[in-house]
C-alpha cells in the first residue's frame, strides 16, 4: 500500500491492483485495464471486467483504459469487493481470500 496527498494505491510486488482517489465529492476507485505509454492501448493484453451491476465505467485514452467508480452512499460495498478481488485474482497473483 502507497500513501500520497490525493491518493491510495494497493500493490501486489510491482504491479497496481486498485488506486482510491479523493474527489471533492466523492471517492474514485481505478483499476487499470491496459496502459500502453507508445500510444498503442488496444495492442496488449487488458483485463476486462465482469461487471454485472455496471458500478464501473470504462475511461479509454491513446495511452490507457481504466475502469473506475465513485463511491457514495449507495455502493455495495460487497459487490466492489468482489471487483476488486477479479482484479487481483486476474493478475496470476496469489489469490486474495475473504
């Protein structure tokens, strides 16, 4: 875990697993999909994904794709979780248990 002025970030070794944001208004969590600096995003392998309730939208750039979500009142917190856990588990990482 990486503590700056505006942000957390989780780490497994030297990868991201999810960054929490503070807003004015909120709490954004990010988890990068694919980050390409070349400008070229589509060609790598990126994480997708399964979001059956649709918390997260997909930011698309020439240089990456995050998914992210501002938390509120309303956030299952439960369901962001589980996200967060595909995220991990996607990673070939040890998998995170409950």
């Amino acid at each position: 875990m990486k503590f700056k002025s505006n942000y957390v970030s989780f780490w497994k070794g030297k990868k991201v697993v999810v960054y929490i944001n503070k807003g004015k208004k909120y709490l954004s969590v990010d988890m990068v999909s694919s980050v390409d600096w070349r400008g070229d995003v589509n060609s790598k392998n990126h994480f997708i994904l399964d979001d059956s309730k649709q918390y997260f939208k997909l930011y698309e750039s020439e240089y990456k794709k995050i998914y992210y979500h501002h938390l509120n009142q309303k956030t299952d917190i439960d369901y962001l979780y589980m996200m967060i856990k595909q995220k991990y588990d996607s990673m070939g990482l040890t998998p995170l248990k409950i």
